[in-house]
C-alpha cells in the first residue's frame, strides 16, 4: 500500500521524482532515446549477440553519410534520429533504423564550427551535440556547435516547432582560459546534448550573466529558469541526472565546477554543489557518471584523476576518494559495483575504493562503451574498430577480449557507440554510419 503523503509539499516532491524517474528510466527495452542509452547510464537491457554468434560482426546491414560531427544517434520506435553537417548546413534526419532509409531530413544553414572557436580544429567539426528525444510530446531537440537550438515533430516528417539562436540571444562570450597552463584556450562551440524533462527542455548555455544551464518551454522555446551558476559551459556530452535525498537534480562538468542543480520546480536552478574542477583546454569530456547521489568526474591533462563525489542537498559535494586512473573522453559506465570506460586502454576500477581491478586493450584517444545485459562490454575506438569485452562478473582479474573487428571505418570514432532493438551503431567523424545485427548468425 502506497503511503499516505499529508503534506501537500511532499505531495509535489514525490510527483515530481516519479516524473523524474520516468524520464530517466527505460522507455522501450529496444530503445536508445537519449545520450549514453535509455537510462543515460551506458547500459542496456539487450544481450550482446555473443552466444548467438554475432561477434566479430562481418558484413553490416546498411551504411550511409550522415554528415560531420562527433554526435551520435539516438533511436526509439525503429525510428534512428540524427544530425550531421554538409555543404553548409545541418543536416537532421530520420533514418528507418534496420534498413537506414531516410524517413525524413531537415536541414538549416550553418557553419561547421561555432562562431566564438578556437584551437583543436584538426580534431573536431560539425555537430557534436546529440540530439534528444522525448517520446512523450514526440519532440526531437538538435544543438549545433554554433548555438542553433531546435525543436522539431519528429512524428510529422520533422517539421519544425521553433528555433532560437544562444549565441544570438545571450551574446555568450567565448570560454575564458581556464588554467595558468599556456596555450590552452580552446572553445569548440556547443558540445552537450540537451535534457529533456517535463515541459522543460535543459540545456547548458554558459550565458556569464544569466546562468550556465538554462530550462526552456518544450513548446515555445521560451526561458522557464536560469541556474544561479554562472559558470562558462564546458566541453562535456550530455546533462545527468541524479536524484539527492528524494530530490530530482541534474549534473553536469562545466568549465570550472562539477555543477549540481535542483529541478523540481519551485527550486529549478538553484545550486545544490558545486566542486571545483579546473583541465586545461576546458576539457572534461568524459563528463559525468552518477550512481544513487554519488557522482564520478575524471579528466587527464593537469588533473590526470577520476574523483568519486557524495551530493547531499544541506552539505554540497564531498570527495570520497581520488585516484590516478583517469579517462579523458569515454564517460564512465557504473556496473554492479565496478567503473568501465575505454581511453587509452579498458580499465575496470571498483567503485566503493577506486582500485584499479584491471587494464588492457588496444584502444587510444578515441573510445566509447556501454554494458550489456549478458554481462559485456561493447566497445568502439581508434580510427573505427569494434570491440568485445568480459566484464569483472565473467573476468574478475584481467580483461579478456573476445573478439574483434578493426578498421571499419578510417576516420576518428568521436562519435558514442549505440544499440538498439538488435542491432549495433558505430559511426565515425566524418559521418559513416553502420549499422550491424547482433542477434540473427547462429554460430560456427
């Protein structure tokens, strides 16, 4: 029997958390609506297709050029959304997820960098935001890299709902040298993915004067909140969210704090931790990782760390441990008590110490991974290879790889691998995107 909440506040906290979980949690065990998976957590609720015999996977089920960027698909329904830049534009499209026929596309005129960037561009171009789906008003939210906020139906041949510009709207300034360290400046334009929740569409501004991450009506485009930081944003993938003492908040590594903010709504944008976390180049790419109310942060370059935080609503942030085994751009993936991320290496770190449990791999700058529900690791990396790894459950003292698939592609894989009703994505900067099965080869 539920209990009875007297109090008409508590009333609302508790809506309002099961609103929070709902958007938080799975929609459809096939789905991939958001960045790094359903329950923005890296894993999924899928098998691996190894028992089936999938790995190393061959011949792909389609491939086609999406566009440029470091922003991967998200799917929901068979449908896979995604955007990418080309010839001047950029390029939204609705691809049917098993065959990769395009269902829809939209385009705007736009640059293949933000306006206010600086350094790096060697490395990155195009859209590096993912973009968000909300499948309960079946809106698709875009950013690109030179602030152009979308929202379109993406149940009406994506038409488009509105559009605001952020730099045009707030005159955000270009990112300010963050360290002392010289030539460091560096601003890639918008890199994270919105947050969809509620009525409410999130997205991280960096606006110096009005708050670094703001809220926006899902139907007009019209500011709901500010937060009071201030802060620049950083160079990270995607808003977290994180549940303090029953209270629905989100999380996310701007250019100088791990920021925690509320969002039920009478509290939207007010701080509940902020913890200093200064890299040179304003990279903390890896973003963060949350398991319950503690959190993860990790960067190389001048903090070559990963700290695990405690968030309490009266105290802030408090660290519980750091070690030296950072990533620089794979997010963390929290699994049954241990830490996974590939970047320079697999690593697997426990969680409750920080121990390095075990290393290995082949894998450089570039990589991405997310947990199956057969207890594996999928990995994707380097110049385009395809990865399959142990977990601690079936390898608790050294990594073990089981297969491998290298050079599908020859361009940085930037971009978050994704599964999704049986199949696996990979898609490179340069905007190849593969599809593969994981489910349908019996094996040999």
């Amino acid at each position: 029997m539920a209990p009875i909440l007297r109090n008409p506040a508590a009333k609302t906290q508790a809506a309002l958390l099961l609103l929070f979980l709902s958007c938080a949690g799975p929609l459809r065990a096939a789905d991939w609506p958001h960045w790094r998976g359903a329950e923005r957590d890296g894993v999924i609720a899928e098998d691996s297709g190894w028992e089936t015999g999938a790995w190393p996977p061959k011949e792909n089920a389609w491939q086609s050029n999406v566009g440029e960027g470091a922003s991967s698909p998200v799917i929901a329904k068979d449908n896979l959304y995604i955007v990418g830049w080309r010839d001047g534009h950029d390029v939204v499209s609705c691809l049917d997820a098993a065959s990769g026929k395009v269902r829809w596309s939209q385009r705007y005129p736009a640059p293949n960098y933000g306006r206010r960037a600086t350094g790096d561009q060697r490395m990155y171009r195009g859209t590096t935001a993912t973009p968000e789906l909300d499948e309960k008003s079946g809106m698709l939210f875009t950013l690109g890299c030179d602030g152009d906020l979308h929202a379109w139906d993406a149940g009406a041949g994506g038409k488009k709902l509105w559009h605001r510009n952020l730099y045009d709207d707030f005159d955000v300034p270009r990112r300010p040298q963050i360290t002392k360290r010289k030539n460091t400046l560096r601003d890639y334009g918008y890199t994270t993915a919105p947050f969809a929740f509620g009525d409410w569409v999130i997205v991280e501004v960096g606006d110096p004067k009005r708050g670094c991450v703001m809220g926006f009506d899902q139907r007009t485009g019209e500011v709901r909140w500010k937060s009071e930081n201030r802060d620049p944003a950083g160079h990270t993938g995607g808003l977290v969210p994180i549940t303090v003492a029953g209270v629905p908040c989100l999380a996310v590594a701007t250019s100088w704090h791990v920021l925690v903010i509320r969002l039920d709504a009478a509290h939207a944008g007010k701080t509940v931790a902020e913890f200093e976390w200064k890299t040179d180049f304003s990279n903390t790419i890896a973003g963060i990782a949350v398991q319950d109310s503690d959190l993860l942060v990790s960067s190389r370059y001048n903090q070559m760390a990963m700290a695990r935080l405690s968030i309490d609503l009266k105290n802030g942030a408090r660290e519980v441990w750091r070690n030296r085994y950072p990533t620089g751009v794979c997010t963390p993936v929290i699994h049954d008590g241990k830490i996974y991320f590939a970047n320079r290496g697999i690593f697997c770190v426990d969680f409750d110490s920080g121990d390095l449990e075990w290393a290995g791999g082949n894998i450089g700058d570039a990589g991405s991974c997310f947990v199956t529900a057969d207890d594996r690791l999928v990995v994707w990396g380097n110049g385009g290879d395809l990865s399959l790894f142990e977990t601690a459950k079936r390898a608790p003292k050294k990594c073990i790889s089981l297969s491998e698939r290298r050079g599908i592609f020859d361009d940085m894989a930037w971009p978050h691998v994704v599964a999704a009703g049986g199949h696996l994505f990979v898609k490179t900067l340069d905007g190849e995107l593969a599809c593969f099965a994981l489910a349908t080869r019996p094996k040999t």
